[in-house]
C-alpha cells in the first residue's frame, strides 16, 4: 500500500481520504479548518504538517485559488499533485505551469459521482497530464473510482467533466419543468418517469431516437440533414412549449433561452437543416 495526502476535507475530500484508509492505504490530511481533521484522525489518518507534506498530494477543494493558498510558496520537488477541484481548463493548464514552476507535476481530475459514490462500482474520474505519471499511481487512486484517462492537455479533465455537467443539469432541469408542467393537470410525478427513462436511454441508443449518436456524426462530417424533421420545426414547437409554460404559470427562463437559441439558428437561414446546426450558432454567439 502507498501513502497519500489528502488536501481539503469538505464532503468530497473527506469521502476520498476515508475511501483511502478503507483500502489499506497511509493517509495524510490536511485542511485550512484543522479541526475538519479529527474524525480521519481517529480512524487512523495523521495530521500532515503542511499541504505540501507528501509525494501524492489528492486536492480536493472549491477552486485552484484555494490551492495556491493552501500550498503558499512551498516547493514542490518531485511531488505529484492531483487535483480534482473544479474550475476552467484555462485555469488548470496555468495551474500545471504554476506547480511545474515549483518542482511538481500536476495531474487533473473531475470525478463523475457524489461523495457517496466515491469507491463504488460505476464511479469514475477523468484525468488529464503525463500518462506515464498517472500510471504510477493508478494502484492508489483507482480505490476512489475508475481511471479515465483523456489526454495530456491539463484542461481536458475539467472539460469532459464539464461537458458531463452540461448533459446532467440541463436534462433534469428538463425534467423538472416535465414534471412541473403535468403536475398543473394533476399528473402524479411518479407517472412520467416510465416515458422520461425510455426517452433518455433511446437518446443514448443506437436506433432511430438515438440522437447522441446522429448528432456526433453529423457534427463531426459538417453536415445537418433536415429532410421530414427540420429546425423550422422544432423552433416552432419549441415556442409552443414555452407559451404552454407560461399558460400554466410556470417559470420559462431556461427553455425561453433554447427557444430563443432555436429561432436565432432558424434567422440565419438554417431553418431547413436538422437540429444540430444549432452547433452552429453555439460556436458563433
């Protein structure tokens, strides 16, 4: 078993430094507020002297600043930091810069799961860097989850983690306003979510519904086929959701946005194509 510093003991770093002991590992922890430390003490975690106390430091805090301040001018000789806050890929790549100034080497990570599923089959975590680093510690953080590696530009962690977050916000805001739109008709929640999963597994799907899929090759070859089911249309439908909102006196700030999105494509003359030229106007704001 190796040994790891865990920096930041809020929900998620402190899920992480117990998942650690729990696989036999040495642990190190370290927070701003010392006394967040105290129950890993007890179970067997020591009190690291500094952030910088330790060859693998995980960092698990609300942004990059806070590691800067919790790091302060320590050297970092040799040390390999993975840190798995969250923040802009801008601002990691400079952050791999300002750990490389320091003697380090900086892996990022976003991981996929709630502190609950932190160690749980299913859990997974997208890291960024030099490969050849990552693996040499693989046998150690593989205990929090599955290793996704995507490529050696710091920023690519953050932006599939990112991209991940987009999908998952967006939807089930979706959902809620699904729900809340059937609720006026007294519709019990519990009735919609039989159509609302098969909606979301044919969208990940192979067949015909399987839109994930169609959208990436069509995004990916520049080409938006609209034929029976154009852009036009779904603008339209879309203004109709919305109105269909408003009438039951519902909150439209979120769809009255993909709307207006919708309709900006369709004024640019790409009424005729399919839905995923709406890339277009995303790339063009």
């Amino acid at each position: 078993m190796s040994e790891v510093t865990v920096v930041g003991l809020g929900p998620m770093g402190s899920k992480m430094a117990a998942t650690f002991l729990d696989a036999g590992h040495e642990v190190a922890v370290w927070n701003r507020t010392a006394s967040k430390a105290e129950p890993l003490l007890a179970r067997g975690a020591r009190r690291a002297a500094s952030a910088a106390d330790g060859d693998l430091l995980v960092v698990s805090q609300i942004s990059y600043q806070a590691m800067y301040d919790s790091f302060g001018d320590a050297r970092l000789d040799g040390k390999v930091v993975v840190n798995l806050s969250s923040d802009t890929p801008e601002r990691l790549r400079e952050a791999a810069r300002w750990v490389a100034e320091r003697g380090g080497t900086l892996i990022t990570g976003g991981i996929m799961v709630p502190p609950p599923g932190i160690g749980q089959p299913g859990a997974y975590t997208f890291y960024s860097g030099p490969q050849d680093v990552l693996d040499r510690h693989a046998a150690t953080l593989e205990a929090l989850s599955e290793l996704t590696y995507v490529g050696p530009d710091q920023g690519l962690a953050m932006m599939y983690y990112q991209a991940q977050l987009l999908i998952f916000w967006s939807s089930l805001t979706a959902f809620m306003h699904a729900q809340a739109l059937l609720g006026t008709a007294g519709v019990p929640p519990q009735a919609f979510v039989p159509f609302a999963r098969s909606l979301f597994t044919q969208l990940g799907g192979d067949g015909p519904m399987g839109y994930a899929k169609i959208l990436a090759e069509e995004i990916a070859a520049g080409s938006y086929p609209g034929g029976d089911n154009s852009l036009h249309m779904q603008a339209v439908g879309m203004g109709h959701v919305v109105e269909a909102l408003a009438e039951a006196g519902l909150e439209t700030t979120v769809p009255a946005a993909l709307k207006e999105l919708f309709e900006r494509a369709d004024a640019e003359g790409r009424g005729h194509e399919g839905i995923s030229t709406v890339i277009e106007s995303i790339r063009k704001p």
